[in-house]
C-alpha cells in the first residue's frame, strides 16, 4: 500500500501548482488505505481531511500554526465557517474515536443506553483496569476482582457487543498503554473518560480526557464542544543522560506552572532535546499534564516515534505518517502564548510531594527537606507502574538498578510493588527475565491494572492515621489517594529512583552521589540505569484478551436488574422551571483544595461507579468544611445538627430545598469522573460557586445541567457564609458573556449583592434548560424524527 503515498509525494514535489498539488496527493493515498488499528480492519486513518482542514484554517488565520492547532483544527467539524480564538471561542469538533475505563464507562454507556441510539458512531473502546485490588499478587488479584466484579463486567461486556464496542477484557492492561500500544497514532484525536488520556500524545495525537457525558456526544456522532486551547510552549535543548528520565521533565514542568497553571491550555514540546526522548519517555510526559491542568499535552512526530509504531506492528502507520509530516509537526514561526524553556543536559532527578504533584524537590535536596518539614524519612513502600510508568523501558531501568543491588547482595529495604502496564508489557518482562530480577530484589508484580495508583489497594502494613512515606511513579498523590490514609506521605517520582530508594530504605539516598554498603561490608555506588526502549525480539502479546464486537449486536440482551446494588439505569433529571434560584441554602463551604477524590472518593466506592445513588452517599466527604475544619461534618441548616455530608444534602432534597456549594480555587482538579457532577445534581444541588474550576469538572457540571460560577472578585469568597442563604437572579436573560447576579441573605436579616462569571455558551445554556445535555440531546432527536 505504502507505494501509493511514496508515488504521491514524488507528484507533490514535481507540480507547481498548489490547486493541482493538493488534488492529486489525496486522490492516490486514498488507494493506499492504512487502518487506525488492527483490531477495527474498516476504520481508516484520514490523513486528507486533516490537510484539507489544515489548508482552509491557515488560509484564513494567515499564520504558521502550532502542532496542536493543525491537529485540533484539522478536526473542526466546519473549518470554513469556525470562529476561532484561543482561550474565548468554542470549537465544534469530530474526534476520531473514544476509549473509556470500566469504571467511568459504566456511568458512560448508561447514559448512551438513555440516548436511545443503536450504535456508537465511531470507534469505541472498553478497557477494565480500575475494579481490580492489589492484594497479594497478580494472578489471584485478578482472579478475585473477575468473581467480585462479575455483574459489571458482564453488563459492559454485553453492552459493548450490542452497541459496537470494543472490549478489553480485565487483565489486558491499563487503558492508557493499550491505546498506546494500538490505537494512538500521529494526528489523531482521541477522547477518553479519564484524565490521563493525554498519555496518547507521546505517540503525536491530540489525546483528550472528558467526562462520560461527553463521550456521549462522540458516540453518537455529534459535534464535541471544546473551549479553543490557548498554547503554551515547552522547548527541549539538550540532552537526557544518566539518572535523569521523561518523568523529570514534567516533574519540572509541574513545579513551574502547579496543578493550575496548564488549564485551558496545550502544552506542546518541541526544540531539539526532543529526540533524545523515547516515545514511552514522551508518553509519561504527556500523561502527567493531567496534573497541571492542561486540557492535553503533545510531541512532534519523529523518528522514535516511528520506531515504536513499528515495533507494535504499525509500521504501514509510520510509513504513512511520514508522508505527511509536515502537518505533524508545528510550523516554523509559530507563535506560543507561553514558553518554557528546559535543558535536558542540566535537569536533575526530581521528585515531587507529599500531598500535591506540583510540588518539586531535585532527589538530593528532598531529605533535608523532609527533616525540616517532618516528614517521615523511613521509606515504607515503594510502588512503580502505573499508566504513567509501565513500560518495557521503565521496567528496564527498574531492574538495572536491582540488578547491582543483586550483585552486591541487596534486597529492597522497603516493600516493593511492581504493576505492568499491560499484558504485552507483563508477557514481555517475564520473557526477558526483568520480572525475575525485580521479585528477586523483594518486588511484588501485581496485576496489570491501575491498583494503588487508584486507591485499589489492600494495603496491610499500616494502620489507618500512622504517619508514614511511600514513593511511586505513579501521577498523583492526594492525600489519602493510594490508601485512604491521610497520613501517608506520597511521593511521585521516576520508576528507576523509586527502585533506588527502596533499596536504600530512606528519602535521604541521592543514588547521583550516595553510596550503599553491600552484604560484604564494602561501599558501592549504583550506577546510572541503561536499558533499551524496546525489546529487542518482538514484544509478546500474552493472552488474548480482547473481545470484537459483532458486525450486528441488536440483538444482544444487556442486562440491568432493578434490585441491582451496582447497576442502575438513569432517570432524566428534571428540566429547569424557567425561575430564578431562590433562596437555596448552602450545603457546605470548601476550605482549600477540593479535587474530584473529595467530592467523589474512588477506591471501595468504585464498586458503586455504575449505581448513582449508592455511590452519591460519597458526595464531597472528603472536603473540608470551613465552619468546623472538619471533612464530612456539616450543619443541617433546618435542623441545626451537624452531620454527613450525604446525609444532609438528602435531607434537603427530601425537604424539596435547592442548595449550592462554595468552592476555592481550582475546584474540581484530578480526575476526569464525572460522578462528582452527577451526585451533587441527583441529591438536589443547583450551583456551585468557586474562585476557580478545573476544566473537566467544569464541563462536567454543566453537561448535567448544574450551574458552575465563579467570583467575578475572587474576595467576594469571604462574603459568603455556611449560614447564608442565596439567590441567583437574571436566569430568564441568561446569556454568553453576561455575569449573574448573587444575593447573599444574612441570618440577621441583611442582604448584599455580588456578581458571577461563567463561561456558558448558548449550546451549553440548552443544557442547563433543559436539565442535562442527554435530555437535550433527547429534544433534538425527537425534533429532527
């Protein structure tokens, strides 16, 4: 096939003409026809419409553009007629395809049953890797979390085959290495129900997490909303070399711009220390964007991302993607709204925590620290894997490190936990006998699963309240994210430094400069890991696991019992009254950080992800509220007692009583779960009123029809007490661009007024009329038929 592009390239170079030159390429390399993944022979990588697009966007913006605006842009569900201004506008776009977690297509694929179409109209994917619990190893771990979890992978099994989904059985591996290892490629744009979805721009696409609400959309064939990214450039100079790795880069990255400082934004890495970066390496990059709030990240295509595509079998990828290059990468003379510049010679390992990602230590100043602070020293254990660390190389350097304590008669001081990314990843290691060292220098490997990352973790060698410190390479660390133990002290940093620590025992080991003593008494000093990228056999896929869906599911039966405590069809939430909001009393004032693991835990609660009232009796326990500093503690305003969180928002519903939420900056940051905008409208919320949002939540709350604003004066925070009663007036002329009034109601009987922003366009004020964005779309069915 790949003769046809090469011929077509040959004729782009030969004619002059620019009509003829784009008329010719398109009409030959449609002949070559390359699928976007083995697994879906029929669905083709559509690199014509993305150039068509690209040329009628840059003729009328009359610039160079980024490597992201061609993607994005080339996307446009009407290029020509677009308004498109970074930062302000919304986009309407056509994502080419949609991967979703077990966990969040749960929520997801109840909601596409509620929209009443018979199959997605795009490629989809179910890939299970959040319900299964580390415990005590891998194969018994994954064969309990198939007979405890059996009723929901069954309901997503048989609703993936009756609406043409794709299924990743659970043990197949981590949904962001799969989309890696098959279905990311140059130029594509993705959306998946999970933050860490950007993971698939180390492979050159625009990888974007959202909510399920929003993978509706898509799955339905409607065009997706997007607020036009702004775009801030990361420039790479240098060179990695040593104990510095990928996940340095963003380490450093997450401490200039902190959890808030991507959001709205793509950060696009360029410049020429680009290329001593493997394509995995690029990957973690990407994937931890998620932890600044940038809407996703991105590499140019280059030549080790061809080496990979080709080492996964997708080599017909890489040849058609170097046909069209050039709109793989950012024009010359583009313009950033931001640049950082970073060089690779001179970064240092780095590793960030406790209790934020974005807070940057370099390796051999986080001991001191840690004794300033009073942080535990004491390793207790050390986790590597995750979405954002699995691969062959990052299990590589793991076990080169081990390798020299082996040799010096070492063992891991700390516990030890290994996760595979994948089963080709976990297949592979075992086969190249990494899995060997790593359980010989003390490693547990796991399940090829999300685990502890997730707060799937079993975890026995402390009691809930001990203040301990463990070190992973994983993406986040929350307080009480891995465990549920608020006093756990985590740690984020490369897979090869964990490995490291672990086996000195302490954070006070800088492995650059610091030596260790061997069975035999004598000093030795661990040299920098070296460890190839890719295997250098073939990768070994493993099991089969992967489940086609039919060429015609409708006859499937999907199975949802009414007494069911883990499944539970959705209800239309009811439509907006044409009133002002009135009087609503406020549920609970947030003080500090609010991520969505506040306002919806995971870990036991994911069980209930597919059941919306079982897993609302989460709402916003982990939150702390600021009239006592206590979480899950908050007044019954008509009762005066103090209790759950939960508990008092039911009360209120019960009641038929409105309320709203005050939140602090950048509400709603971490993960893409849309729960935590679905439980606050199911138990009665109206508004949630914040200095700030993180971008999914945002859109999140108001794809269910709730009204997220925030302080036109930031101060204005202060003026609202637990206490008070509030009022949003002006719904009736409710408008894009127009702020909303606050009438603030004093217990004592004094009143004032304040004002709110949002960022509502009109598609997304239909929305909120009409009680959600699926009830919305409902209306617009009926309409049309």
């Amino acid at each position: 096939m790949a003769p046809y592009c090469v011929l077509a390239a040959r004729l782009r170079h030969a004619l002059n003409s620019g009509v003829r030159r784009y008329h010719v390429a398109p009409v030959l390399c449609q002949r070559a026809k390359v699928a976007m993944s083995h697994f879906e022979p029929n669905e083709y990588i559509n690199y014509e419409k993305l150039e068509k697009n690209i040329n009628i966007v840059r003729k009328r913006l009359d610039r160079p553009l980024t490597l992201s605006e061609k993607i994005v842009y080339g996307h446009l569900d009407d290029p020509a007629k677009q308004e498109i201004e970074r930062g302000k506008t919304y986009l309407r776009l056509r994502p080419d395809r949609v991967a979703m977690q077990d966990a969040t297509a749960q929520m997801a694929m109840l909601q596409f049953i509620s929209s009443g179409l018979p199959k997605v109209a795009v490629p989809s994917t179910i890939h299970c890797d959040h319900l299964i619990e580390a415990q005590s190893g891998g194969e018994k771990d994954l064969q309990r979390a198939k007979d405890i979890n059996q009723e929901v992978y069954n309901f997503l099994s048989t609703a993936g085959a009756k609406y043409g989904v794709g299924f990743w059985k659970p043990g197949s591996g981590i949904i962001h290495q799969i989309i890696l290892e098959n279905y990311s490629y140059p130029g594509v744009m993705l959306i998946g129900t999970d933050s860490h979805t950007p993971n698939g721009g180390g492979l050159g696409g625009i990888c974007i997490g959202v909510g399920g609400a929003d993978a509706v959309d898509v799955m339905a064939g409607i065009p997706w909303e997007l607020k036009c990214p702004k775009v801030i450039g990361v420039k790479l100079t240098g060179k990695l070399s040593g104990w510095t790795s990928p996940k340095d880069v963003i380490l450093k990255v997450a401490g200039i711009l902190t959890v808030k400082g991507g959001t709205g934004a793509i950060i696009e890495y360029h410049g020429p220390g680009v290329d001593s970066i493997s394509c995995t390496g690029m990957a973690t990059i990407c994937n931890m964007g998620a932890e600044i709030g940038a809407t996703t990240s991105i590499f140019p295509y280059n030549a080790r991302m061809k080496k990979y595509l080709g080492k996964t079998g997708r080599a017909d990828i890489a040849a058609l993607a170097d046909e069209f290059k050039q709109h793989l990468v950012p024009d010359s003379g583009c313009q950033y709204d931001q640049v950082i510049e970073i060089n690779l010679s001179e970064l240092k390992p780095h590793i960030n925590g406790p209790f934020t990602p974005d807070l940057a230590h370099p390796v051999s100043d986080v001991g001191a620290v840690a004794e300033k602070e009073g942080w535990p020293v004491d390793i207790r254990v050390g986790l590597i894997g995750s979405c954002t660390n699995s691969s062959y190389e990052d299990m590589g350097r793991s076990a080169a490190v081990a390798k020299q304590a082996l040799a010096h008669g070492l063992k891991c001081k700390s516990k030890f936990t290994i996760t595979p990314g994948s089963e080709q990843i976990r297949a592979t290691i075992e086969r190249d006998g990494y899995a060997k060292i790593l359980r010989e220098v003390g490693g547990l490997v796991l399940a090829n699963a999300c685990g502890p990352c997730i707060g799937q973790w079993d975890r026995k060698d402390i009691k809930k309240g001990e203040k301990n410190t463990i070190v992973t390479s994983y993406n986040r660390n929350f307080t009480g994210r891995n465990d549920a133990n608020p006093e756990t002290h985590a740690f984020v940093t490369s897979p090869e430094i964990v490995t490291a620590l672990s086996i000195a025992g302490t954070l006070k080991f800088n492995p650059e400069t610091d030596y260790l003593t061997g069975a035999d008494g004598k000093k030795f000093k661990l040299e920098a890991p070296d460890a190839d990228e890719l295997p250098k056999l073939e990768f070994d896929p493993g099991q089969d696991t992967y489940q086609y869906p039919p060429k015609d599911g409708s006859g499937q039966h999907v199975d949802v019992s009414p007494t069911s405590q883990r499944l539970q069809l959705l209800e239309p939430f009811d439509k907006w009254d044409g009133k002002d909001l009135e009087d609503m009393l406020i549920l609970i004032k947030v003080k500090g950080k609010c991520t969505t693991d506040h306002i919806s835990a995971a870990g036991p609660w994911l069980k209930f992800r597919g059941h919306l009232d079982n897993i609302s009796n989460n709402l916003l326990i982990g939150a702390i509220n600021i009239e006592n500093g206590k979480a899950n503690s908050v007044r019954n305003a008509l009762t005066q007692e103090f209790g759950p969180v939960p508990d008092t928002a039911r009360y209120y519903k019960k009641m038929g009583v409105k309320w709203a939420v005050i939140g602090d900056e950048n509400y709603g940051e971490g993960s893409s779960r849309e729960h935590a905008a679905l439980e606050p409208r199911h138990l009665g919320g109206r508004v949630i009123i914040t200095k700030s949002f993180a971008r999914i939540h945002e859109t999140n709350l108001k794809k269910q029809g709730l009204l997220p604003l925030t302080f036109a004066d930031p101060a204005d925070y202060n003026k609202i007490h637990p206490v008070d009663k509030l009022s949003i007036v002006g719904l009736k002329d409710f408008a894009p661009g127009k702020p909303l009034k606050c009438i603030i109601k004093h217990p004592n009987g004094s009143q004032e007024t304040i004002m709110l922003n949002h960022t509502f366009n009109e598609s997304q004020i239909e929305w909120f009329q009409a009680g959600s964005a699926l009830n919305r779309m409902k209306e617009l069915q009926q309409k049309s038929s």
